[in-house]
C-alpha cells in the first residue's frame, strides 16, 4: 500500500492533540533536539498541534558537539523556545565516580550520554510542566538502535510507528530544510553513521519491514537476529505476581 504521508500527518498531529488533551491539558511537549531529522519533524509535528509556544527544545551536548548547529537550526526554524544543557559534567562525574575495581566498559561508556540526556529531558519536563516526546522510528525500534531507558523512552511517542522513509516523506511535507531530512544519523560519539554501525542501509531495512522483500540473504539474516536479540527493549518490564502461581520446573 502506498504510504500517503499527508493523511498520516494529519492523522499524528491530530493524535498528539488527543494525548495532551488526556495526558496533560496546557502541558508542553519538550523535545529533546539532535539536529536529526526524527527529532526535527517530533519537534515539527509538535509545533503544528500545539503551536511554537508549548513546545520546549533542549539541546544537550556532551563537551563539544560538532553537528550542534544543525540543533540550532531546527529550533531557529521552528521558532520555539529551547536550552542547552551540557551534559559533560554530569557524565565525567559519574565515570570519575566509578570504584577502581569497576571498569567502565565501552557499551557503559557510549550508553550513559543517552540515559543522562534522558534524565535531562525529564528534569526540564517538570520544571516546564511538560510532557517528553520519544523520537525514535520503527526502524530504529525494529532493530534495536536505541539505548534502552535512553532515547528509547518519553512520554509520547509519535513516530515508532513510521519508517525512516515514511520519516523523511513527513518531513518534507512539512517543509523542514532538507539538510536536517538528509543529515546522516549518528551517535554522535564513535565517528560512524548508524548504517555503518548496523551494516546495512535504512533503505534495505525499510522495504523488508514494510514487504518482506530482501535482496541479500545476509543482510536479512542479520536483520532477523538484531529484531530477536532487541525485542525486550520494546516489552515492558518483568514483574513477579504472587498471585500467579508457577511451577518449579518451568
């Protein structure tokens, strides 16, 4: 089926106004701004539902950030009110603040922006009165590229439903500048875009979502196995209930 990305807008932007209406009436959507485009077009859709007043951005750069202009140009464009948080600080804290004994390993280390920034977000949420928009995509979600209780989790979450290529059509329905619809994602930290980290395209992971159709059997095999390693990302958490009886040998 053809993605019709101007019903689908409409559908989200009508969507968001729904969840703030039950979730918060005059409560503000605050944005965590990465100058990427799935941040760009949260942040676009937000302003389109609740207009450029009650959406907050926050940029939130780890020491120096080389991309921050593109930040800055999003929230130029939108025309919203945003702060910059440095989280250098916080994140040299808690790494300094690691007993001898406890190595910092190199998936700790690239993890803790992520869960810092997140706990940023929240932090400038209640002092706003604000709702935190989620940004990640289903395809992003299909395969497990977000940092579980980092950038994989908010408040609401608009787009985790929506390809990077049904991302990108919204976007240039809305006319972001194309800098912002074409930059390349990145961690910001490893030097590497996402695709080279995944070792695939967000094209060949889209048309096997959406079809099923795959032209590398490799690639497929690869998609399959990060889709099951990277599912309980996506569960809500495990809970004992005493009132569900188990056996011992299950």
């Amino acid at each position: 089926m053809e993605f019709d990305a101007r019903k689908v807008k409409d559908q989200c932007v009508a969507w968001i106004r729904d969840f703030f209406e039950h979730n918060g009436p005059g409560c503000n959507a605050v944005v965590g701004i990465s100058g990427g485009k799935d941040s760009s077009i949260t942040a676009a859709l937000c302003v389109e539902a609740l207009g450029r007043d009650r959406v907050i951005g926050v940029l939130m750069p780890n020491g120096e950030q080389p991309d921050i202009d593109y930040s800055q140009m999003l929230v130029d464009h939108l025309g919203i009110r945003y702060y910059v948080v440095n989280i250098k600080d916080a994140f040299d804290g808690v790494v300094n603040a690691l007993p001898d004994d406890l190595p910092l390993s190199e998936q700790a280390r690239v993890n803790l922006p992520p869960r810092l920034r997140m706990s940023t977000l929240y932090c400038v949420s209640q002092c706003c009165n604000g709702r935190v928009a989620n940004t990640c995509n289903l395809s992003e979600d299909w395969v497990g590229y977000s940092t579980r209780y980092g950038d994989s989790v908010g408040d609401f979450s608009p787009l985790s439903h929506l390809t990077v290529q049904e991302v990108k059509a919204l976007a240039r329905l809305i006319d972001l500048p194309e800098v912002l619809i074409e930059k390349k994602p990145s961690d910001g930290l490893c030097g590497k875009t996402d695709e080279d980290n995944l070792g695939f395209t967000y094209v060949t992971l889209d048309r096997y979502i959406r079809t099923g159709e795959i032209d590398s059997e490799e690639d497929k095999a690869k998609i399959d196995r990060l889709h099951r390693r990277n599912l309980f990302k996506l569960s809500v958490m495990p809970s004992f209930d005493p009132g569900i009886e188990t056996r011992a040998d299950e």
